[in-house]
C-alpha cells in the first residue's frame, strides 16, 4: 500500500508541475492574490477630490477649504471655481463646498452661516465617509477652543447627488453588469479553444481551407452575441428588479457594452492561446479575473492602492466599463467622460485583439 501510495503521489506532482503554465498558476497565482489584497484593498476613503467654491477675498472659506486638505482625507480637484454641478457632473469632483452668497466671511460676521456641500453619490460608500468626514473638520474647525478658529455657528447643508437615499444596490448594481459580462464572455471563449485541442478537433479545423481570420472570427463572434446578449439582459434586470436609473441615452449603453464585449471576448481568446487544455483555461481565466474585480472601483476605491498597484489598475478594461455604467445610468452621461473612457477600451479592444490573432497565427503555424 505505501507504495501504490508514493507511486500515486510521485506521478500526480509530477504530471502538475511538469508543465510551466501550471506551475505558474500553483505559486505565482498565490502570490498575486496576496499582494492585491494585502496592499490594494482597503475600506478606508482617502484622496478625495474636494472643489472649493468661494470668493478670493473669503478668507474664512479659504481657511476652512485648507483644513479641508490638510486632514489627509482630501485633496484638491481640478477646475476649482468653476460651476459647481458640472464639477461633479465631469467627475472632476467628488464633493464641492460652495460658500454662501455674499462669502463666508461676512456670513459669520453676521451669526450662524450655512456651507453647502455638494457629493457625487454614485459611490454610496465613498459618499457617506464624505459626509461624515466633512462633519468632522466642521465641529473640530469650528470648536470654541481651537486657536484662531471662526466663530462657531457653521452649519453643513448637505446635497447628495445621483443616489440621495444612497442605496448600495444602485451603486453596486451597474459594477455588478460588468462583472457578469467579464465572467461569461472570457471564461467561455477561453474554453472553447481549448476544447477542441484536448478532443483533438483542433486539427481538424486547421487542416480546413480556411484562413486566419476566418477561424478566429468563427470561434470568436458567437460569444461576442452571447455577451451582447446577456448584456441585455442584466441591464433588463438592473431596471426592473433593483430600479436603477437610466438617465443616459440607450446608444451610450449600447455603445460601451459592444466595446467592452469585444475587448473581453479578446481578453479570453488570448488566454485559450496559451493553455492547453480546459483546466488551464478556466484557472488562466481566473488568474485575469480575481485581480480585474478587486481593481475595477466595483467594491474597495481605487484612490487608495499603492502607485504600482494603480499602473496596473489603470490596465483593467473592467474598470472603465464600471466608470462608463455609472456615470450613463446614475448621472445622465457626461460627454468628456464618455469620450475618455471608451477611447481606452477601444485601444485596448484593439490591442488584445491584435494579441490574440498573432499568437493565434503562431499557433497555427
């Protein structure tokens, strides 16, 4: 029995790490996950971009907007003094304080003064530790005890934008889409491909009078449909199960999703290039997902990963779909955000497409 036993143990290590890509999966794998979680994800909400809103002479809302940023919490955003809706609306902004009329200054001179902040909802989470924050640096700026502070009586008017009951259904929903959409289109095209190697009709197909372009197409665009499909449908179900907005225009949705579709049914082909079989597909599959979803912006903010961790966020083609779905369905689609955002995913549709049709040829070859 021992040694059937060793037998058994020296045949399937040795059949598991015989391959490079499974050894690759078995310890680089690991390690990877363990970075993303250990060093990107965090709850914590820092680095937000804080729009301040007041006359150059205010000095006590100039006073107030720097203690704003010096707490750690927040940091300028660009365009300040600009309108402040269309600030939050080019996602400029995550939060605006707009001094009232006349400046602060000469409010307090006359006794209590109220401060307007204006906070993109989009993110319920990120909105809440906004507020809460906000109403910190109030009470500690305002306190009677505190050197050169103004005088207390500043009261914080609070305008949550896009989501005001800050539902997390609504905030997680349209992540939710393109997570769905990143599992089914890769995990399947990157299976496919690798069916037909281990059943042995790969060669089949090969000895075919077909060209390249024709075979990848082949196996590719009945995923893209079945993605374009689903789409659909989780959009469908957003609307009518969890009543998420659509305040965007349809083409805008349409638009996105095809790009994405496409850039994730490459994302897949390319993986089903590389393995060999299913079992490496499915883990080559995972091993692009894990990491995508925890760096997407989906449930942990992207403001707080290390900056080498960040380079690589800014690679993850989810994390654009997830920016696009929340600014059409939750804040109407704002068109430099649109643009921005769906010229990476095109570039990177393009870029893994291209990837995969060369190592495809290769293969053939």
């Amino acid at each position: 029995m021992n040694r059937t036993i060793l037998a058994f143990l020296r045949k399937e290590l040795s059949q598991s790490l015989r391959d490079p890509r499974m050894r690759i999966v078995i310890f680089l794998l690991p390690i990877i996950q363990m970075t993303v979680f250990g060093l990107a994800i965090s709850t914590e909400i820092r680095g937000i971009r804080l729009a301040a809103v007041h006359a150059p002479a205010d000095a006590a809302a100039r006073q107030l907007a720097d203690r704003f940023y010096a707490s750690g919490w927040f940091v300028p955003a660009t365009g300040s003094g600009q309108d402040p809706y269309r600030l939050i609306a080019s996602g400029r902004a995550d939060a605006v304080l707009v001094a009232p009329t006349g400046g602060l200054t000469k409010a307090l001179g006359r006794g209590p003064a109220s401060l307007q902040l204006l906070v993109n909802a989009t993110n319920a989470t990120k909105a809440r530790s906004i507020e809460s924050y906000a109403a910190a640096i109030i009470a500690g700026e305002t306190a009677p005890d505190r050197p050169g502070a103004p005088q207390p009586g500043i009261e914080l008017d609070v305008r949550i934008l896009y989501n005001p009951a800050m539902e997390s259904s609504i905030f997680m929903v349209p992540g939710v889409m393109g997570m769905i959409l990143c599992l089914v289109t890769i995990i399947l095209t990157s299976m496919s491909l690798a069916k037909e190697k281990e059943l042995g009709t790969f060669e089949t197909i090969l000895s075919a009078p077909l060209r390249t372009w024709e075979i990848l197409l082949g196996k590719t665009l009945p995923y893209f449909l079945l993605g374009l499909a689903d789409a659909v449908l989780v959009l469908a179900a957003a609307v009518i199960i969890f009543s998420v907005p659509v305040r965007g225009p349809l083409w805008m949705l349409a638009l996105a999703s095809v790009v994405f579709v496409a850039a994730t049914v490459g994302v897949g082909t390319l993986v089903s290039t590389i393995a060999a079989s299913q079992q490496q597909a499915m883990l080559g599959s995972f091993l692009f997902l894990f990491p995508a979803v925890l760096m997407s912006g989906l449930m942990f903010p992207i403001e707080n990963m290390p900056p080498a961790i960040l380079w690589v966020a800014q690679l993850n083609p989810l994390k654009y779909f997830v920016t696009l779905m929340r600014d059409i369905m939750l804040k109407g689609g704002d068109g430099r955000v649109f643009a921005t955002n769906l010229s990476v995913l095109v570039l990177m549709a393009a870029a893994v497409g291209a990837a995969s049709y060369r190592r495809f040829r290769q293969r053939l070859n």
